[in-house]
C-alpha cells in the first residue's frame, strides 16, 4: 500500500477548496471538533492538533532525522548567524524527511510495521 492509497477522511471534511498552501488553514476548530468526535467514538482520550504536531516532530526525530530536520519541516524558527549565512531551502532534504514520516504513519495504520505501539487509554 503506498501513500497515494490513503485517503485522509478528516482533512477531506475539512476541505473548504481554499488555496492557501497550509494544510490546516483556518481549520483548526473543524480539525479539533473531528479530532473530538473521532476519541469520543472510539472511547479514548482526547487529543489535539497539537498532539499530532508534537507526535509528528518526534515522529522525526525518532526516524533520526534530528532536531534540525525536525524544526524546518515544522517551521521553527532557528536565528542566530547560521540562518543568515545558510540560505539552502533544504527542499530535497525537507521531501525525504516528510516521505519517511508519511510512511511509517502508512505502516503504522496498516499494520505492515512491527514497531511499537502504545495502546490508547479506554
């Protein structure tokens, strides 16, 4: 199964056909509200697009990617000299990064993966 098979459920809904090149674009109390129903349906915790934010940057950094990589495919703002003087845009770097995570999620959500697991809390 690749990712092109997956078809996101959740940010479809939240398609408003905007073309503002963010994901979550003014989306974010819709995302909450799917996030809400989706936990309360299957009994666990809530959770937010925060959780997914966060579980995504450790998601990359886990991959050993690193904090960097982590921080500019999350759109952290580094500062400091080497920002000036660095002025590569990583795109490659950035697609590899992003490719990596999208299929550990797909091998996650399809079970093709032997990886650990932690059960959600009923």
């Amino acid at each position: 199964m690749s990712i092109s098979d997956i078809r996101p459920t959740v940010l479809a809904e939240l398609d408003d056909g905007a073309t503002t090149g963010f994901v979550f674009a003014g989306a974010n109390k819709r995302l909450d509200g799917a996030m809400r129903a989706v936990c309360s349906q299957l009994g666990v915790e809530r959770a937010t697009p925060h959780d997914l934010r966060r579980t995504h940057g450790s998601t990359i950094t886990a991959l050993g990617f690193g904090r960097d990589a982590m921080n500019r495919v999350q759109n952290h703002i580094e500062g400091g000299i080497a920002t000036v003087y660095d002025r590569h845009a990583y795109a490659e770097e950035n697609r590899r990064v992003m490719e990596a995570v999208a299929g550990k999620i797909v091998a996650l959500a399809t079970g093709e993966t032997d990886a650990k697991v932690v059960p959600i809390r009923r």
